[in-house]
C-alpha cells in the first residue's frame, strides 16, 4: 500500500508495479519509509566486538573443557604441554624472584580481588547505581561457580613435579584467583570509569592479569592454560553481564553535574537518531543538542534543528528511564502506600504512546502545550524519541518576572484541567514555559485522565507555589480566587506538602526561603491535612516482602563473602 | 509528581531479581561444597590434589567404603592443609573433621595400638558424656592425619570406631607409581 503522505488517502499500487516501502512525503522533501522485515532498527542492540571476542575465547575453553572430561589422553596433552611451557620458567627460578612472585600471588589470591570488588561496590552504591552493583555481586558470584563447578569436573592437580611456592586452594583448572581477579577488574572498569577512560583501564587491567598471570606459573601454582582459561572466564563473564545488562549507551557512567539518566547523543547513537529521524519522519537533522538537561531527570530533553532552518523539540526515552522511575515509585509506595490509583509504565514504548497521547489530549481541551510530531523508534522497545514543536525563545517560568496576566494563564491552565478531568501530576517550575507572554506547559508524560480528587488538588497547590516564587502569595492567591472557590483553594494546601512536590519545586521553595505553604494555608480558610499515608494490606505485605527479600539477600551475600572473593 | 506502579508487577520483578541473585549465590555456595570430592582409595582424582596439599607426607589419607548413615560434606585443600568434614545421620552436622596436615600437636593424647602400617596413633578423649568429644591421631614421616569427634548427645563412641576404620593410608611412592603408570612420568 501507498499513501499520497502522512494524513492522506491511502492508494493502492498500480498493477505490475514492484512493491515500495517507501510510505509517505513529508513538508521537508524527503521520503518516510517503512522499515522492511529484516532490516535492522536505527540503534540495533548488539554485543560490541570485544565482548563477542572473549565469549568466543569463553566457548573455546568450555570445548576444551568437554574434550578433557570425555577422554583421559586430551588431559595427559595438556598437562605435558604446559609443564613443557613451564619448565623453562620454573627451572630457572632466582631468588629474587622468588619473594617477589610470591608476594605477588599472595597478595592477587588472597587480598587484590575484596580490595576492588569493596571499592566497586562501595562507588557504585555512592554513586546510586544500584544495577552495577548487583550487577558486580551477580558477575563474581557466576565466575566462582562457573570456575568451581568445572574445577571439580575436570579435577586436575597443581603442576606435577614442581615446586610451589606460592598459595592456592582446591583443583587448577580454570584458576579462580585469575578469574575473580579478571572479573572484579573488568566489572569495577566498567561500573567506575567513565567511558572516555576506558582503554587505559583495561590496558591495566590486562597488565595486571598478565603479570599476575606469570606469578600464579612462576609459583608452579597453575599450570599456563589454567590462567588463560581463567582469565576468560572472568572476562567474558563480567562483559557480556555488564554490556547485556548495563550497556554504557544506556547507562553511561558520568560524574560531576551530569544526571545519570541523560544519555549521550553523540557517536552511534546520534548517527541512528538522525536515520531514524530521516526515515520516520521525513526530517533531515543537522544538528542534535541537549537542551534543558537541568530540569529534566526522567529523559533526555533534545533540540533538533532540520536541514530546512526548522527547530523541533524531541526527548530520549530508554529503559533507564522507566527503572529510575520504578525505583522512586517503589520507594514511594513503602512510604506513603497507596496515594492514587495508577500503573506502571512496563515498557518505554507504552511510555513514549503515553506521552504522544496525552500531548493529543491536551491540545484537544485546550492547554496549551508544544503540538506533537510523532515518534522515532530508535530500538525497537527499549528507545524512542519523542518528536514534537520546539517552543521558539520560550524561558522557564522562573527566569523571567511574572506578571498578574501569567499568573491568570497559569491558574486558568489549572481550570482547563480540572474542566476536563486530568492531572499533569509534575507541576514544577521547568515545565512551565513562557513565551511571547504567554504560558505554556509542557512534559505530560505522566499526565492522567480521571485522577484522584486529591491528585488535581496538588496540581493546583504546586502552580500556586511556582507562581509564588516569583511574586507574593497574596498576589497568586487573589487571581486564584477569581477561578476557584475557597474552599477549592484551602483543599489544595490541605493536600499539599513536601512529598507532594516535585524535587526541582521543592528545592526551589526551600531556597525562596519564605515558609510558602504556610503562607498560603494562612490565607486560605481552615482545613485540616489530607493525609497521604495509606495503610493497606497490600502495603504491608510489599513492605514485608521487600524486608524479607533484603534481609535473604544481605544473608546469601554475607554467607558467601568469602566464596566470591569479597572477604 | 510521577506514577506508581502496580505491586504485583513489583512482586515479579524483585522475585526474578531476587531469584537471579539468591540463585548465583546459592550456586556458589553449593558449588564449593561440591569442589573436591570424597578421596576414595580407588580413583585418585582428589588424591593427587590432597598428595599436593602437604607434599612433605610420606603417607597420603583415603577413604574406603563410609559407615552408614556418614557423608562427607566438605573438602578443602590448600597448600597447608586438606580438611574433610563429615555428617552424620546420627551423630549430627560436622561430627567428624579429618585434617592431613605436615605435623601436629598430639597434646595430652595417649599413644595406642595403631591400625593403619607404620602411623603411630595417639587418642584422647575429652568428653565422653553426655556426648562423646575426642581426637585420634595419626602421626608418620613427613605428616599427620588425625580426627576431631564432637557427636550429638546421646551417640554412641562406636560410630567414631567405625568411621575411624574407613581411613586408609597409602604410600607416596605408590601414588607416584601409579601416578607414572597411567598419566604422566612426573612425580606428584
């Protein structure tokens, strides 16, 4: 099928004619065109060649591995291959030498993997990246039992013949020190390092596994090839977990300023925006900035400037976004339990038609806000881009003074949404915009149809403070008296209190340094709290399942320290 | 202000997280149980690596057939020491402890008839009611196996005769002949 473009009639191919993906024209010349089975999305999601190179040398080893278990003689090969490989080594030990090596091998079996790992997982707790960390427990905990379970099928002894000087425990092959080793240092590589620091790091990490490496066979502990296998093991394990499960496009790692859900839109990820861009919407991109990162945390906000001089708004989602905000979300039911009936968003493509939609909705009803555009599949589930108007020289509401005739737009923003029945739910001052005078809001992703009673009123309560921070609340509360009754108003701040604002609005009360909301509870009639705290038995029960499910976790990893290399 | 999320969708998620991680680390934990296994007498598969673990003993421990109701649960080996615990239905969890190590320290234990070739054995016991405690040693050249007995109330000493006779003593130069006999011409 065919369609003359993107909002009309659609045409059936002429007779004979080969069949055409391409789908629609657009305003900007270029075609639209419908991805053809088979043809890989604009970011596909695949392993980076390191990380398939050290599965294949992982599979090589477990081949290996099979041969030695089913024949006797693959075994005698081996071992005679590697004492020949060692002899050398071994035979011409000076003493020097010797303490050093030893001291090496101490020092890497017994003490160099707890002191990275504790460091590992101390930083990415600091740094709140809690994937990585679990993502470090889980790596060292399936390299120990990987390396132990095949130690114990294989059975092979230390090197036969040969002295050791050095520490060592259990079967030979693959090493465990080396694969612990290997795993910690990739893993605090990867939850640490910065991605622009990387190679250095795994050059020392390479360096380090490579000297250590020649210390376990130095010491006659390991034979050679129960250091390589060792080492792959540890490697590939600890690469394919963290590029699987936390890939750096992702979940980059990034200190200082920057916000740890805003994601890099340069390098692969800016070429498949701009394709996708191209191909779905017909918009040929010149230039990609973040813009406004500052006020967002649940996305990464986006100004595209198209080959035609037009500006367009357009915001990242990937699955960091959604677990970032699984996890407020479920901090917050602990807390307050239930305080609306809700769900949650279970994937980024639901939370981007969300967004689409509520953009729809609320132009249909009047609020003003940027008119959407459509949406860019960037991975299939896992990142889209939301497209919509950029609003050309508008400013945060609190860059610029507010005059009586925002405050009305504002308020009366408010009784739009009230009218119609919605709740934007994220009222704060970097999601309302000025421009050319008038308000705007913007950022409905978590807009909802039908709220709570309670909900709409701490919508109204969360404007009123924006207003306020930037004149008087006597001033915000008279315009509010023109549209909603006294008794709607003392409801607001009845509902309203430090948990019911959006971080970015209560940061900025508190740094007004007036006392807002007692300002305004004063002005308006008496009422008492609405309390948020909802006690249910669905509550409890979550309460108790997340205790106990930390209390059988904090015991199996105690229980295990030593098993993991952590003590 | 941001949605919330339902709690069996919640429920799920920290189960497969949970599972995930509980699972790995279980894995471990039984793994390294799994290790080493028993040192039987017949293959020599962790005999070699406990010959290893004190390369100085003349005599090397295995077991033959365990009494019933006796399991071996742990072995570790090092490069001092292999010890091996044992459980017993009757005698309770870790009611028998082996240890092959270089020398030890016999104490107040009293030498007795010996059963095992050369070993000199020595015995002590340090409680033998309400439930039987003691120590039996086996000291030769180069090495000294011995056994710590700590039984659940109420069971009998006997078990510990009985388990005690499982032990066997091999020699290194059989070991090393076997050793050249069917995988390489190296000694352990």
């Amino acid at each position: 099928m065919q369609r003359d473009d993107a909002s009309g009639p659609l045409r059936l191919p002429s007779p004979g004619k080969p069949p055409v993906t391409e789908i629609s024209s657009s305003r900007h010349g270029h075609q639209r065109r419908r991805r053809p089975s088979g043809e890989p999305p604009p970011l596909p999601r695949e392993l980076n060649r390191a990380a398939i190179g050290w599965l294949i040398a992982f599979v090589f080893w477990a081949a290996i591995w099979v041969w030695v278990f089913l024949s006797d003689r693959a075994g005698i090969w081996i071992t005679e291959f590697d004492l020949r490989l060692m002899a050398p080594v071994v035979d011409n030990r000076v003493a020097w030498l010797d303490s050093v090596m030893s001291t090496i091998n101490e020092f890497g079996t017994h003490w160099f993997v707890a002191l990275i790992g504790w460091v590992t997982l101390l930083g990415a707790l600091l740094a709140r990246r809690i994937r990585h960390a679990v993502l470090l427990i889980t790596t060292l905990a399936l390299t120990a039992a990987a390396v132990t379970i095949v130690a114990a099928e294989i059975g092979r002894p230390r090197p036969l013949g040969m002295t050791r000087l050095g520490d060592w425990e259990g079967f030979a092959q693959p090493s465990r020190p080396v694969a612990l080793l290997a795993a910690v240092m990739v893993a605090c590589t990867l939850t640490l390092v910065p991605a622009t620091g990387r190679t250095y790091a795994h050059w020392t990490t390479g360096i380090v596994l490579v000297i250590f490496g020649f210390a376990q066979v130095y010491t006659a502990v390991d034979h050679p090839t129960d250091v390589a296998a060792g080492a792959s093991v540890g490697v590939a394990l600890a690469l394919v977990f963290y590029r699987t499960i936390a890939p750096e496009a992702v979940f980059p790692i990034t200190y200082g300023s920057g916000k740890t859900a805003h994601l890099d839109v340069t390098g692969a990820r800016g070429e498949a925006i701009r394709r996708g861009l191209r191909r779905q919407l017909a918009i040929e991109a010149i230039e990609i900035e973040p813009v406004g990162l500052e006020g967002s945390s649940g996305s990464t906000p986006l100004r595209v400037t198209a080959a035609d001089g037009d500006v367009l708004f357009a915001k990242l989602y990937a699955r960091s976004h959604l677990r970032s905000d699984r996890s407020y979300k479920l901090w917050r039911t602990l807390v307050y339990g239930r305080l609306e009936d809700e769900q949650h968003f279970t994937s980024v493509r639901r939370l981007v038609q969300q967004e689409d939609y509520m953009l729809h909705v609320m132009q249909r009803v009047g609020v003003p806000t940027a008119k959407p555009i459509g949406i860019v599949e960037i991975t299939p589930d896992r990142e889209y881009l939301l497209v919509a108007e950029f609003l050309d020289g508008a400013v945060e509401i609190s860059d610029v003074e507010i005059t009586e005739a925002m405050i009305d737009d504002a308020l009366g923003i408010v009784e739009i949404l009230w009218r119609s029945g919605l709740a934007h739910r994220d009222i704060k001052p970097s999601n309302i915009m000025v421009q050319d005078g008038q308000v705007k809001l913007i950022d409905v992703a978590f807009a909802q149809i039908r709220p709570s009673p309670w909900r709409q009123a701490v919508d109204l309560a969360n404007m009123m403070l924006v207003l306020g921070l930037g004149s008087s609340p006597e001033t915000v509360y008279e315009r509010a008296r023109l549209r909603f009754s006294d008794d709607e108003l003392a409801e607001a701040f009845a509902a309203s209190r430090g948990v019911t604002l959006p971080s970015q609005l209560r940061r900025a009360v508190r740094a007004d340094g007036r006392e807002m909301l007692q300002e305004y509870r004063a002005l308006a009639p008496h009422r008492s709290p609405v309390s948020i705290q909802r006690w249910s038995f669905r509550r409890l029960a979550l309460t108790g399942w997340v205790v106990l499910v930390a209390f059988f976790l904090g015991a199996v990893f105690i229980s295990n320290l030593g098993d993991i290399g952590l003590r | 202000m941001k949605p919330r999320c339902d709690y069996g969708g919640l429920l799920r998620r920290t189960a497969i997280i949970t599972g995930s991680i509980a699972a790995g680390l279980l894995a471990v934990a039984c793994s390294v149980q799994e290790t080493i296994p028993a040192p039987g007498c017949v293959d020599g598969a962790s005999g070699l690596i406990m010959a290893q673990s004190v390369p100085t003993a003349s005599q090397l421990p295995c077991f033959t057939q365990l009494p019933d109701g006796w399991k071996v649960v742990t072995v570790n080996v090092n490069q001092d020491r292999t010890v091996v615990t044992l459980d017993s239905d009757r005698a309770g969890d870790g009611a028998a402890v082996l240890r092959f190590e270089e020398r030890c320290d016999v104490g107040e234990a009293v030498p007795a008839p010996g059963h095992l070739g050369s070993a000199q054995r020595y015995d002590l016991v340090v409680s033998a009611a309400p439930s039987f405690e003691g120590r039996r040693y086996y000291v030769f050249p180069g090495g000294c196996v011995w056994w710590a007995f700590d039984f659940d109330s109420g069971t009998s000493a006997t078990e510990a005769v009985a388990l005690a006779e499982a032990l066997v003593l091999i020699s290194r130069e059989d070991l090393n002949a076997s050793v050249r006999e069917s995988f390489i011409d190296e000694e352990i």
